[in-house]
C-alpha cells in the first residue's frame, strides 16, 4: 500500500495551508488590533469615543451583514462553475488593495477609512468561504481533519509572526527610520496587504479546482433552491433549530469581542501598546488551549465544553465592565485565548452530531453560512449602547445578553441524537 508523502512534501496541500499564513495575518493585525487603534486616534475627527466606538461597530457589523448577503451568491457561482480558486484569486487581490490603500488615508479621514476597512473585511470573510471549499480538492478524503488543522496552525503561526514584527515597529519607530508609532501602523497595513498576496501565490500555482459541473445563471438559481431546501428541513428539526439560534446569539458576542476588545481598552484609557501586547498573547494562547478543549470535551462531554467556555465569556465580559489597569486587561486576554478556539471548536463537533450522517455537507453549508451573520448584532448593539449611554463600558456588558441568551437555548436544545434524514 502506498502511502501518501508528508502533508508539507505535497504542493497542493502545502500551497492551501499557506494561504491560512496568508491571510489570518489580516484577521490579527488589522481587524483585532491596528485598525480600531486608528479609528480611536489618528483616523477621528475630534468625535468622542463613544461615537468612534459606534463608528467601528457598525462598521464591523455592516461588513458581517456583506458577507452573509454575498457569500452564497459568490459560493453558488463559483462552486457551480468549478473556478472557485479565480474566484478566490481575485477577491484576493481586492481585499489586499484595500488593506494596502489605508497606508495613505492622512489623519481625521475616519469615513474613508471605515468605507475601505468595510470593503477589506468582507474581502477576508468571503474568500476564507472559499478557501474552506477548496479542503477536498487537495486533501484525501480520510485526512480532511489533519489537512484542516495544518492550515489552521500555520495561520496562527505566519499572522504571530508578522504582527510581532509590527508589534515592534509600533513600539519603537525610530528604530525602523519612522516618525511615529501612528506611520508603524499604517506601515503595517501595507506589510499586511504584501504578505496577504505573497503568500497566496503558492495556492495560484498549485491548487487545482475540479471540473466546471454546471454554470451560468442556473448555478445561482440551483444553490438558492438548495439553500431553501437545507432551512426547511432545519426547521422541521427542534433540537437543530434550537441549536443554531443558540449559536447565532453566543458566537456573535464571540466575535464581537475579538473585534472591538481593542477600542474598548482605548476607551477606558488603557495604552495602546499594552493592549496590542495583549491581542498577540490571546493569539498565541488560543491554539493550544483550543487542543486542549478536545480533552476537556472527552471527559465532560462536549455540551459541558461549551457551557464551560461561555461562563468563562459570561465572567470576563462582566469583569470588563470594572476593567481600569493594564494587569487586569491582560488576565482577561489570557482568559478569553484559553475558551475562544475551544467554544469555536465544541460547537461545530456538537452540531456534527446532530446532523444526518448522509447530509452532513449540506447542513454544515447551512451551519457556515449562519456563522457569516454573526458579529452583525454584537458590534452594533455594544456601538448603540455606548452612543446612547455615553458609556463603553455599559456598551461592553451588553454583550452578556447575548450570551445568556444563547446559554439558555443551548439547555433547551434535546441530547445530540442525530435528526433523521429527510
């Protein structure tokens, strides 16, 4: 029997799992961290903070709302059409020119700033929706899971090591020949936007779609049909109707707390540096402790993972709200990297064991493009709060609403027997 060569030996797995290296690099540098740093200082006009804090989050939740609204037009099409590696190639090269065009916005330009972190943002979610469909064309079909795991530790690998760098240029310009730890940052979005696209070259030249199976106007009409067929069967099902919603609420506060824990801690005075300190070590907690999740759930089982997870995130969003020292900020960071992977990765496993094992794809196409709609409602309701209130902190503790009520579908939701095929 012949056995395949290692996994970094083999071009087309290799070439995937380097476009994680790619692009996760966006996700840690300018979505966590430098992009609501701007915003908060250099970007605004003179507004307070609570309007900045609602800039952002309907900034992130307008760019969620995007990707949820496109990605099944764009999936539908380039699935059909068998050129999903074209499609993902040239939102690629979109989302790096945006990313790569906020080096040269001048300090105050906050709407132009936030119209192409808008646009760059989507560009990330919408091509990571592709990149994931291109797993079973490089993989075997009994490695899907080895194969996924390369590509996710290489993404938090490659984005800690360039933000590290970046992390050092902020903290010491001069030393890099720059004026101000404000051009570091703007520096970085460009590093960012080269690193992007460098590093998705190996997927252009070794990564192969199959066939085009069926295109033109048809494929969008036929993945609509599709979608509306998986929704209703969804909902003929208690125990995965229940379980999505509980997902949607919960893993929307998940999300909003990635993106807006950096403007928070601006907002309550804490320096940027230490919060940007703290964003690269919950990066580099959350892969380890994510592994470590797979344990927990073999002992006490996997729904009591998940409850263990968001009394975690129910604590450390409470916490936050009396937050006022560096110290503190980063027993939160360190709290939050030891569950984020873990909730992430619990919840798919949960909801893979109450599908039919016949459908499995179909609904997990179901499950991930729900995911897309999260951080839509968190972000804007943390950037209304706060408007209204005046208040980032009461902006911040609203986030627990969320969770408690996704935490109290979840315990409505029957023992994960699989639902029968329909």
């Amino acid at each position: 029997m012949t056995h395949p060569a290692p996994l970094w030996r083999r071009p087309p797995v290799l070439g995937w799992a380097l476009y994680d290296w790619a692009n996760s690099a966006f996700a840690l540098s300018v979505m966590t961290s430098f992009v609501p740093v701007l915003m908060a200082g250099f970007w605004n006009d003179g507004a307070p903070s609570s309007v900045g804090t609602f800039r952002l989050g309907m900034a992130n939740g307008i760019s969620s709302l995007l990707v949820a609204l496109a990605t099944p037009l764009i999936g539908a099409l380039a699935d059909r059409s068998g050129r999903r590696k074209a499609w993902l190639l040239w939102i690629t090269a979109l989302g790096c020119a945006m990313t790569g065009a906020l080096y040269f916005l001048a300090a105050g330009m906050w709407l132009a700033a936030a119209l192409l972190y808008v646009g760059a943002s989507a560009a990330f979610a919408a091509s990571n929706s592709l990149y994931d469909s291109l797993l079973v064309d490089v993989a075997l079909p009994g490695e899907y899971d080895r194969v996924s795991a390369y590509g996710y530790g290489l993404g938090y690998l490659g984005s800690a090591l360039l933000f590290t760098l970046n992390v050092a240029m902020v903290a010491r310009p001069a030393a890099f020949g720059l004026a101000s730890a404000d051009d570091a940052i703007r520096l970085a979005f460009l590093m960012v936007a080269l690193w992007w696209l460098l590093f998705s070259l190996p997927l252009a030249a070794w990564v192969r779609d199959d066939p085009a199976r069926e295109g033109g106007p048809g494929a969008l009409v036929a993945g609509f049909r599709q979608l509306a067929a998986t929704a209703a069967r969804l909902l003929q099902q208690p125990a995965l109707r229940r379980f999505l919603l509980a997902y949607w609420l919960y893993i929307d506060a998940v999300y909003t707390i990635i993106k807006m824990a950096v403007d928070y801690g601006l907002a309550i005075g804490l320096s940027r540096q230490a919060l940007i300190q703290a964003i690269l070590l919950t990066n580099f907690v959350a892969f380890p402790a994510a592994l470590a999740f797979g344990g927990i759930a073999a002992v006490i089982g996997t729904r009591a993972g998940i409850y263990l997870g968001l009394a975690v995130y129910l604590a450390a969003t409470a916490a936050a709200g009396f937050l006022s020292t560096e110290p503190q900020f980063y027993a939160l960071a360190v709290a939050i990297g030891m569950v984020q992977g873990g909730v992430q990765s619990l919840s798919r496993s949960f909801f893979a064991r109450l599908v039919p094992a016949d459908q499995s794809a179909e609904y997990f196409g179901f499950y991930n493009m729900l995911g897309k709609f999260a951080a839509i409602i968190g972000p804007m309701l943390t950037g209304v709060v706060s408007l209204v209130t005046g208040s980032q902190r009461l902006g911040i503790v609203s986030l627990l609403l969320l969770f408690i009520a996704g935490i109290v579908l979840l315990m409505r939701v029957p023992a994960e027997t699989r639902a029968a095929a329909g």
